[in-house]
C-alpha cells in the first residue's frame, strides 16, 4: 500500500521529467516549462536554450546578450547542476498547481 504522499510525490517527479525532457524538442512548450525556464534564467542571471544531444541528454547554453555572438556551451558538471536545479523548480511548480488544483 502506498501513502497518498508518497504517491504525489511520485506523480510530481515523473510529470516534472516529462516536462524537463519535453523541453528540448521541438514541441511548444506549456505555462510550467516556460515559468521554469524564466525562474531558472532569474536565478542564475542568465538567460539558456536547451537542447537535447544524443549520449548527453540535455545540454544548456548561455544566450548572449550581444547580438550576433554564439550561446556558451557549459561543462558537464555545470550542465549537470542547471539540470538539478531545473529539475527542482519544476517540481515546485508542480507541487504549487497540484495544491491549487491546476494538474
């Protein structure tokens, strides 16, 4: 028997790696995956595309804000921590439109 906590969380991270993984393609991205992909910018102060690379998973770069200069592509153990912590704020949305009812 699972608790109905346990089962939230469960639904909460498997809907916020949907919307993570969903976010590199080429679909249109949902209210949750850009309100996370502008409070990831706002923590870091920068600005990201992400893409998804086959062997690699997703993979950010920083935006200029020049125009005409090329994104900065991060080192794997960057990228890894602006994964987490994309990961993290996804979930947080999640969990706030579960309490209000919006999922």
């Amino acid at each position: 028997m699972i608790s109905p906590e346990s089962r939230e969380k469960s639904m909460v991270a498997k809907i916020s790696q949907e919307i993570v993984k969903n976010l590199a393609k080429d679909s249109p991205r949902n209210e949750t995956a850009d309100e996370a992909m502008i409070q990831l910018s706002q923590t870091y102060g920068q600005l990201f595309e992400v893409e998804e690379k086959t062997g690699e998973g997703l993979v950010f770069r920083v935006v200029s804000e020049k125009k005409g200069d090329p994104p900065l592509s991060l080192s794997k153990e960057e990228n890894e921590k602006i994964k987490q912590k994309l990961v993290d704020i996804t979930q947080t949305i999640v969990y706030r439109n579960l309490s209000k009812g919006g999922i």
